[in-house]
C-alpha cells in the first residue's frame, strides 16, 4: 500500500470522527475514492470498528460508497461495531454497495441497519 494512500485514510478517518462539515461523502475502497474526493480503508477489525463508530456519531456525511464489501467482511466477522455504527447515523441518504453478496452476510448486515 502506499505510504499517499494510507495518509489519506487517516486524514479521512479523522474528518469522520471529527463531523467535518466538508465531508459529505465517503468511499470505503481499497483503490481510492472512484472520483469522491475522501476515501478510507481500514487495515483490521479494529480499524473497521472505529469507522463504523465514526460513522455513527456522524451527522453531515450524506453518501456512503463501500467498494469491495466482501473483503470487508473478513474484518467484521466476529465484530458488529461497524454494522452498529451504521444503525445509530441519521445523515446518510445514499448507500453504494459493490461487490457485496447482499443475500447474507455483510451486504445483509449493511442492509439491517438501514
């Protein structure tokens, strides 16, 4: 990975835990923000986790794009922070799911919380 990339996710995290009024929407990808300007990847679970909880104390983030939703799931197996996350944001509108299975396992968790 590189060393721009993870710089910019941290930033990017840090814009969600902080409600930064700039951000409006996010990109959860692990090859950059497909034309948005933030994007973030987490590196475990516990990053994920902390996402996930950012996310839900966020209220100006309007649009959620998450790209490769199946690699995600490894990471949010045995952890729900992420899903919980999701359940507790009132800001989102627009939810983007790529590559998720949305029958059962992450896609569905995702979908449960909306």
């Amino acid at each position: 990975m590189a060393a721009n990339h993870i710089e910019t996710s941290a930033m990017t995290l840090s814009r969600v835990e902080q409600n930064d009024p700039a951000l409006k929407e996010l990109t959860v990808s692990n090859a950059g923000g497909f034309g948005t300007i933030f994007y973030y990847w987490p590196n475990n679970s516990a990053d994920l986790a902390r996402l996930g909880d950012a996310i839900g104390n966020n209220m100006n983030l309007r649009r959620l794009d998450i790209h490769n939703a199946r690699a995600l799931a490894d990471m949010a197996a045995n952890d729900g922070s992420f899903f919980e996350g999701l359940k507790r944001n009132t800001s989102i509108y627009h939810l983007y799911l790529a590559s998720c299975d949305l029958s059962g396992g992450m896609g569905r968790d995702i979908l449960n919380g909306f």
